[in-house]
C-alpha cells in the first residue's frame, strides 16, 4: 500500500496465488471497486521489467495464459480518480512446480499419489 494514496487498495486473486504445473485460472480482483474509478493493470513474468496490459480498465482481471511464466507472475493495479491518484497495489502468482506440493506419478498404468505433507 502507497502511503500516499486516498485509500487502502488491495489487490486479490480469486483461487489463490500458487498455481502448480502453471495450470489453473484466477481472477484478479482491485478494491475500491468503483464504476468511476479507472484502473491501469501492469505485468511482470519471471522479474521482467512491469508491462502495462492494453484494453484492461476495469476492477476485475482473468489472466489468460498462466502456462507461460516459469517461476513467478507479478500483476499491479494503480487506481485514478480522474487525475487523481487513488492508490496502487500488486500480486505475485507463483508456478509451484518446484514447491513439492502435489505430484502424480503414473507406474505402469496405476496411480500413485504423493503428497509432502
């Protein structure tokens, strides 16, 4: 959160931030939500510089290709009043391939589950 901003933004993901084997869909979601507001979406893929996401003004984001980031997908929001700076927020989306945290494993046609925990 920007001390300088109007209000508190918060920048959500509607499934989560850990997305494993990059499959899974989500939607982003900025608060304040407000019909007046207009809202500039940025992206970083694996710690790129942030590239500003064309035609996206509204609160709400579905990512569309979450299979092409390797390790970590960043998204910001800055919010406007009309010239007026509301406040920014961002979210980082992590490929938990590497984490451990599920695995499937196919042994000559039978199914075994592994699992770290």
């Amino acid at each position: 959160n920007n001390t300088a901003s109007q209000e508190r933004v918060t920048l959500t993901s509607t499934n989560g931030v850990t997305f494993n084997f990059n499959r899974g869909t989500t939607i982003l979601k900025a608060a304040p939500a407000n019909n007046s507001y207009t809202y500039y979406w940025s992206e970083s893929r694996d710690g790129n510089p942030y590239e500003e996401i064309a035609g996206v003004h509204g609160s709400e984001y579905t990512p569309n290709d979450l299979t092409s980031f390797l390790n970590t997908i960043s998204y910001s929001v800055t919010i406007y009043n009309d010239a007026t700076y509301v406040g920014s927020a961002d979210i980082s989306l992590v490929n938990g391939q590497g984490n451990g945290e599920y695995q499937l494993i196919l042994h000559n046609g039978t199914q075994i589950f592994h699992y770290n925990n």
